[in-house]
DNA sequence: ATGGGTGCAAAGAGTTTGCAACTAC
DNA sequence: GTAGTTGCAAACTCTTTGCACCCAT
C-alpha cells in the first residue's frame, strides 16, 4: 500500500497516513483522525476547528485534552495530512482534503467553509514575483451563505 | 464631497477619509494616519502592524496607547480606509491601498508584504457559488523573499 | 524498559473592553 | 457643556509549552 496514494476516494484517510509516517498510534491520535475522515467517508467538506475536533473525539474518549488535540493538528499538518485554512479572525480549521487542488468560498457571517474548484489558479509572471522564490497561492471568496442570506 | 472617493492619485490619503467621515481630528488620530500615509508619499507599499503604527506614532507622540491605535485601526478598516491583510498566523497587518485592486505576495519567512497585480482576477460561476452571496476575492501568493533566500 | 505521548495548568501572543479623565466640537 | 476619545489595566480568545505520569513499541 503506497503511502503517497492521493486518489479522491480510496484508503488515503487521515489515520493512514499517520501510521504510513511511523508514528505511535495512541487512541487520541486515532479519534483525532478519525473526526475527519468520517465526515470525509460521508462525502462531506471537512473544515474543522480545534475545539470541533475535541468535540468530536471526546463523544468516544471523554478524556483527550484540548492540548493533545492541538499538539496532534500540528503533527498532522507539518506531515500534510492536514492544511490549514487562514481565517480572517476567529479560530484556525484544518482542511482533510489535501489530494485535490481548491479554492475555498467562506461566509463572511458564520465562518463556513466550503469546497470550490476554479479551471486555472492564478499564477505570477516571473517579472511580477519581486525576486521572491514563490512557493503556492491561496484564493479565498468571501461572501454570504444561503443560511446566513436568510436569518 | 463624497465619501467614497476611491482616486489612484491625488489627495486620498488615511487622514483625508478621517475628515470626510466627519471624524473628531485628534492629534492621536493624525499621527496614526500620518503612519500610513508618509509612507505612501513615499512610494511604497504599505502594509503595517499595530505595533508598527504604535512605533510610527511614539515617534511624534510618545505617549499614544496601543488601544487608541488598535480603536483608530478598527474604526479605519470600518470606514473602507484600510484593508485588513490576513496573516496565516502572527498580528494582523493593515494595508493603506484600498485605491486600486490588488493581490498580495507574503515572505513565509519574515511575513513581509508586497502588492502585486494580477491581469484578471478569478471569478466563481453562477454554478459553483453554492448559494453564497459572493462579495470578494482574495489572491495570497506565499513563497520567500530575496533577503530570506539569502539568509 | 524507555522514549514518545498525554493531560493539566500556566504562560503566551494578539486583540478587545470597561471605565474615569480629558478634549474637540 | 457634552458627547466622543483617550489611556490604563484587566479580560478575552486562541494556541503553545513545561512537566510529571503513562503506555505503545
């Protein structure tokens, strides 16, 4: 089993890639994983908070720790099993979905985040890059949500 | 003279929008849009931190609190004089271009910002917006500058 | 058995806020 | 004179860290 499979579907979850990297597969790491590729087996965008993770690890083990929770998110990230997503205020959220190339629509009201995928990413002429080694670019919308649109 | 005045060149400065808003001039507040706007006299992109703006202030006016120029900053990013840039992490910088529609280049190393210019800005389709009530786009390229190359 | 991982609590960065004194209008 | 501003300090949110105990390997 390849540890670099990055299919849309398949067994590149969160968990694998934990254990593809070697590390210690403690319970706390394991529901950690697990928040995010249980929404991601039900086909949902998965943009999660830190203390919507602990939420959701702690409904099977009451006792992790917020601590561990973040200590965890970082590992993750660091490994690229996980990206972040740049707020403008309010609590950072991991991105599962690191395979597939995408742009994020955010509302400005409720901080929802989800899923969208443009036909080309903007790109830098060499003369416009100011000498800088430029590594990604991020787009982000922002705008409202049809559930905020209403309220 | 109305107030959404959105010139290149001209006499569009931080200060200018502060009067036109019908705002009390403080001195406080003066040497606070003072910050930016010597520095766009100058040429240059302008993309401060509080703690930049506080230093800048101190300058001419020791005794500014870092609360009145978080509140002025607030108060700035309210009325459409200052763009706020989001960071991926560290403080907040503000950015005194509101003029002309522009992109940002961000050092992942010092957090440096420079203005760059896209020839088309990437837009959503009717499609793809999920219902959202989309206001904005916001291009981020991340990558090192030539002074972080170096080192 | 042992080194990495955990939980707790405390510290940390960045930003906001309550309130009495002050000042631009 | 009076309402809008200020400065201070305390509070706040989000995240990181030090340290003693614990458990996956």
């Amino acid at each position: 089993m390849p540890p670099t499979t990055a299919a849309t579907d398949g067994p590149d979850t969160v968990e694998d890639r934990l254990r593809a990297a070697g590390w210690r597969m403690t319970v706390q790491r394991r529901v950690i994983a697990e928040a995010f590729d249980q929404r991601r087996r039900d086909g949902r965008d998965v943009h999660l908070t830190a203390e919507q993770v602990l939420a959701a690890a702690r409904a099977t083990l009451p006792d992790v720790s917020l601590a561990t929770v973040y200590n965890t998110l970082n590992d993750l990230v660091e490994l690229g099993a996980l990206a972040e997503v740049s707020p403008d205020d309010g609590p950072r959220r991991y991105d599962a979905n690191v395979a597939d190339d995408h742009q994020h629509l955010v509302c400005v009201d409720c901080s929802r985040v989800v899923d969208v995928h443009l036909p080309t990413r903007p790109t830098l002429g060499p003369d416009a890059r100011h000498g800088f080694d430029v590594a990604g670019v991020e787009v982000t919308f922002r705008g409202r949500c049809p559930d905020c649109r209403a309220a």
